[in-house]
C-alpha cells in the first residue's frame, strides 16, 4: 500500500499565500473577489497538497466560529485530507472533511477521471462509504473505490463532491449581466471581419473569444473548419457539470461577419451574449454540462455548425439536450408597422400573428423560434423570460418538421441541429423583416437598442441557468500520480513510524519514530493559518526523538511536519 498524509507539492505562494487564497474562495465565492482570482491564477490544480488542504480545512474551521457569520447561506466545502492506494486489491481510500456553515446534510457524489481530470465519467468498480443523501458535515469522512479494469490507477483523479440542497437564486446571477460592459466588447467585436475581405478583423475576434473563454476557466478547444481555402475555427468552451455530466446544453452565436461588416447585429450580438453568459455561468457549479460554442463561416451556408454537428464537434457520450442560439438579438423599434409580417407567416403561425398585429406591428420583441421537436425548449426559454425579465416581450413559434415549410427560419446554425435530431431555439430580432440595416455597412452599434440587447442576454443567461441545474456545492479533487511523484523533486509516503506524545499536549510534545535509518530529518511546528512556529534538524534518527515546547502556545490545533529527502509527512497537533 502506498500512502500519503497531507503531502507538499510544489508552491509557489507558501503557507500565508495558500491560506490567503483559500479563505477568499470560501469567505466571498458568492461575490467575485479580485485578489483571490489573482491568487487563484497563480496556482496549478495540479501542484495542489494535501499538506495545504489541511490547512484550508482548519482554516475554515476557525472561520466558521469567528463572530461575522454571512446572513446569506454557505456552500460546503469538501477537502480531500487523505489518499491511500492498494494496489494487489486495485483499492483506493479516500479521506475528506466535509464542512458547512450551517451544518445542513449533503449529498455526496465520488467521481472518476481517467483522462486527466476532462471528465469525470468512469464508471468502473465499486465505491461506497459516505456518499449519497442525508451526509452530516464534519471530518475524516470516508470513501472507498475498488476499481476493476484499470491497468494504471495513478493515472486517475478523483473528485469528492458536495451540495447541501440550497437553492441557487437565478435571478441574482441575471443581474449580473454588465451592460457596460455589454456594450464595450460590442465596440471589440463589431467590426468587419470576414475571411476574405478582412481577415485581420476575423483574427482579431478570434483571438478576443478564445481569449475571454480561457479567461474563464473553461476548457478551451478550437474545431478547425475550411471555406474556400480559408480556416478558422468553431471555438469551444467546455463547463462540466458537477453529476449528470454527459448531458450537455449549448449557448452559441456564429463569430463571422459579411464583408459589408461590421455586423454589429448580425452577429456581434449574439457572440457578445455567449460570451457574457460564459462569463457568469462558467463561475457557477451545475449539475449538467454546457457549452459555449462561436461558431464560423455561418454567412458562407452554415459551415461551422455543419461541422460541428456533423464532423466529431459532439462527443460520443455527450447527450445534446438543447442548443440556445442567439441570431441577431440587438434591433428594437417601438415605431408602428416597423416589424414585418411575411407571406403565409399569418397561415402557418395565427397566433403569433395575431400577437404581433394587436401591438400594431411594432418590432418590440425577441423571437423565439423552434421546431415542433423543441417545444419543451420553447416553453422553458419562454417561462425563464416571463419570470427573470419581465421586461421582455417575447413571440415564440414552432415550425412543422425540421422547418422546410418556412425556410426563412432555417437561415443559421439551430438549424443543422434540428436536422441532427437535437432540440435547438433560434432567437432573433427577426433580421431583414425588422433591422433594414441587414446585411449592410450601415448595420452598426448606434443603430442597436442597448437595453433591448442586455435583456436577451438576460433571458437566454436565465435560460442557460434553468436548464444547466446551478448547485450549491463544494468540490475537491486529487491526483493520484501526486501519490508517486511524477517528476523530479517529487514527495514520497512517509515511511517511518511517528509516535506523538502526550496529544492533546500542555507543555511539551515529544516525537518519536520506529525502527528507520533515515537521516537530516526537518521538523516544524505550524500554526493553523500557516505561521511557522519552530523548526528543528534532526541529523539522525534517536530513540530519545525531538522536543518541542508548547509551553508559550495558547490552546488549539498545530501542525507538524517531518521532512527528509523526498520523503514527507504530517501530523496534527493538539494544545489543550
């Protein structure tokens, strides 16, 4: 058995840093804190240790039983304390604590990557312990996974999971929607950008996704795609759901322009909007998985999406449960007769005709269209939008089959997903038939209703919100390479005996070891937040051990940590 307790792993901020760090995630993860995301991008997932998890763990702790208690509900937290693997039994123990504010019950959900921590989608083995409903906060919890068929277990990561059924306020995440800020990247996207007569212009954009879906935290990846020997890609940002992670809802705009440009509606709308709900959403843990997708070469006949859906952009485990794409969502006109109605739209679809005519054709609304096949998606989209932006009129259709009666509202990428099988809302200000800027030099931001934008944003974020399941959760994961070291200067299993003595101590801790030959052992004394108290060589191992005075300390949990080489461990110390 190769095990470890609390191992170091190679840090950059030290102790005061990682605490620092830690207790901004847990004192403000319900209000974004610049210094912690400054410090959080600073730090590998992989580097991370047990060693510092213990910290973190105490930390929050003490937290916890400081006097400026939140009035608004915690999210647990969980910190894998330790992991220890079997190899002749393919076994693998885990040890977390489980932390809540409020002491509420959790639900627990054990998880398995084998592709690095991409997915957690292994279903291999047996695992039980404290998993499940009704599991009661607090430390040393345990989870054991007997894996079968797998040749090399260091090569998992497994993850710890944990919600204690609060809801999250959906409508506290639309508010977060910045119309400033809406209508700064307006003025970063809304330029001519075409691949062939301004493809400095597509770069640009481009480069400003890929660079704000990284920002994000997503897992980024680009489908290259070819038009007329120009490739761009369709670019994918990746939220993974926390449980049903296969099942996954798409938020997508395409990114490419006419050469008139610069396409302010058409489509810089509809990319800011995706980019503006992966930048709130990809902050919030859901149950299920989305993607925020630009895709290219739509004004060429749906090229990017065709490759996409066609051409191994969908993964073969992902189930596609609804696709949210935003086609032009900025032109408002409140001026009557300024939405057009065309022929036979009043045959096929009398009820939102009669609905447009009784506002006397004014083009005050966003279209939400879908085929028959998506009306649960329809419906869902609409009751969001009555409910988080009241504000908004919406017009909904569905259209017979796969929308070849009514080709108009076949003219951008939902629709290569209806013809795939996958429910898909097109939502659209209605192009030509209301902006008469379409298409056109003259289709730019000052020609855009603002407010009109920033509801459809908040519309399809609240959407996005419903349909992804946001939890009120807590998660940790680890490694289990970490275990063997994978590189030079990594930290092996401790492989001596410690014996403590008294613990709970009062004025002196004596530490002792078993039968070993190590030597240049280097013990140190911990506070809990991380203030090195004292340090002491040992050249080689006595049978006397190592004092340490606790005579000057107040009472509470300490430290220890016994270093020599490559090999490390810890223990907690208690000062009564």
């Amino acid at each position: 058995m190769i095990q470890t307790n609390f191992r170091f792993g190679h840090w950059i901020l030290g102790f005061e840093g990682y605490l620092i760090f830690e207790i901004c995630h847990l004192l403000f993860s319900s209000h974004p804190f610049p210094t912690c995301n400054l410090l959080d991008n600073r730090v590998s997932w992989g580097s991370q240790s047990l060693l510092m998890k213990t910290f973190f763990s105490l930390a929050i702790l003490m937290a916890f039983s400081l006097s400026f208690v939140s009035a608004q509900n915690t999210a647990p937290q969980v910190v894998i304390t330790n992991v220890a693997v079997d190899e002749p039994s393919q076994a693998v123990y885990v040890t977390y604590d489980l932390l809540d504010q409020e002491y509420d019950p959790c639900e627990v959900w054990f998880g398995i990557s084998l592709d690095g921590g991409a997915t957690f989608l292994v279903e291999n083995g047996t695992v039980f312990g404290d998993i499940g409903t009704g599991i009661q906060p607090g430390t040393n919890r345990q989870i054991s996974w007997f894996a079968q068929d797998v040749p090399d277990l260091y090569q998992a990561v497994i993850r710890v999971v944990a919600d204690d059924g609060h809801p999250v306020d959906i409508q506290s995440l639309v508010d977060q929607v910045d119309e400033p800020g809406l209508y700064d990247r307006l003025g970063q996207i809304a330029i001519k950008r075409h691949h062939s007569a301004a493809p400095s212009g597509l770069d640009e954009v481009r480069d400003s996704i890929l660079s704000a879906l990284n920002q994000y935290g997503l897992q980024v990846e680009e489908q290259p795609t070819t038009y007329q020997g120009a490739t761009y890609p369709n670019i994918l940002g990746r939220q993974g759901g926390w449980v049903h992670e296969d099942t996954t809802y798409i938020v997508d705009a395409h990114y490419d322009g006419v050469s008139a440009g610069p396409g302010a509606d058409d489509n810089a709308t509809g990319t800011v909007a995706m980019m503006e709900v992966a930048r709130i959403l990809s902050q919030v843990p859901c149950r299920k998985s989305l993607r925020y997708i630009g895709f290219c070469f739509e004004e060429q006949g749906l090229v990017g999406s065709n490759q996409y859906v066609n051409k191994g952009g969908i993964k073969p485990w992902e189930k596609i449960s609804g696709v949210l794409n935003m086609e032009m969502i900025g032109y408002f006109s409140n001026k009557i007769n300024s939405q057009d109605i065309p022929p036979g739209f009043d045959l096929l679809f009398p009820a939102a005709t009669a609905d447009i005519e009784a506002q006397l054709n004014r083009g005050n609304f966003l279209i939400v269209v879908g085929n028959v096949a998506s009306q649960s998606l329809i419906d869902t989209y609409v009751a969001a939008a009555d409910q988080y932006v009241p504000q908004l009129r919406t017009v909904s259709l569905a259209v017979p089959g796969n929308g070849q009666i009514a080709p108009d509202l076949r003219r951008s990428d939902h629709s290569r997903f209806w013809d795939d099988g996958y429910p898909a809302l097109m939502l659209t200000d209605g192009a030509e038939t209301r902006n008469k800027n379409y298409h056109t030099s003259k289709d730019v931001i000052d020609s855009l209703n603002l407010t009109f934008f920033a509801q459809n944003v908040r519309a399809t974020l609240a959407t996005a919100a419903t349909l992804a399941e946001p939890m009120h959760a807590g998660m940790d994961h680890y490694q289990l390479s970490d275990l063997v070291g994978i590189q030079d200067g990594a930290i092996f299993a401790f492989p001596c005996e410690v014996r403590l003595s008294p613990n709970p101590a009062s004025d002196q801790l004596v530490v002792q070891f078993g039968d070993c030959t190590l030597d240049n052992l280097t013990l140190t004394l911990y506070t809990a937040d991380g203030r090195r108290l004292q340090t002491q060589q040992l050249p080689e191992i006595t049978p006397e051990g190592v004092h340490f005075s606790l005579s000057d300390q107040p009472s509470g949990t300490y430290l220890l940590t016994i270093r020599t080489g490559k090999y490390l461990t810890s223990r907690r110390i208690f000062v009564k």
